[in-house]
C-alpha cells in the first residue's frame, strides 16, 4: 500500500496526474481510511479540474479525520470554484476553529 502512496507521490511530483490518480486509487483500495492517500488523491483530481472526484476524495478525508485543516480548505476553495457560496462558507466556519491562517486565506478567496 506504501508503495502505491509513494509511486503517486512521484507521479504528482512528474505533473502526471492521471497516473497519480490510478496509484492513489489503488493505495485506497488497499486501505479505504488511508488519510494521505486520499488527501493526495484529491489534490491530483482538482488539478485535472475533475471537482467532483476532488470533492468525495476531501470529503473522505474529513469524514476520517474532522480536524484536517487543509481538507477543509480545499473543500471550500471547490466549493467556491463551483458557485456553492454556502458550501464553502461552512468549510470557513469549520477551519476558523481549526486553523485561522488558513480560514482568513479562505475568506478572501471567497469575498475578494
């Protein structure tokens, strides 16, 4: 299951998203609660633009580990890209008690 995370980590790295993808894939197969993989699998789908799969992937994510600052933060950044202004005003309230860097960071990406 490492090796897969690994192999992912080096395809993100590469700019091989696809690839990415299919080994962070794998890694979950082995291991559905694997935080990282799927933190990782999420950030390869949003750079694809594929929102959706980004979305279940962070929501995975926070399901398993509700205090996951960054989690939270690419839902609302998602969220905000999707027009979902209430979405991604639930993420900010979430992360303001999670990390405030990281909220204020998010307010202005939603408001300015």
């Amino acid at each position: 299951m490492r090796a897969w995370v690994l192999m992912g980590d080096c395809y993100s790295k590469l700019e091989k998203n696809r690839r990415a993808i299919k080994a962070y894939e794998e890694a979950v197969k082995i291991d559905p609660s694997h935080e990282q993989a799927l933190f990782a699998l999420g950030v390869s789908y949003a750079k694809l633009e594929k929102r959706s799969g980004a979305v279940a992937a962070f929501k995975r994510v926070v399901e398993i580990n509700p205090s996951h600052a960054e989690a939270h933060f690419s839902l609302g950044v998602l969220y905000e890209a999707q027009g979902s202004m209430s979405q991604a005003w639930e993420e900010y309230k979430v992360l303001k008690t999670l990390d405030e860097k990281l909220a204020d960071k998010l307010y202005h990406i939603i408001f300015w």
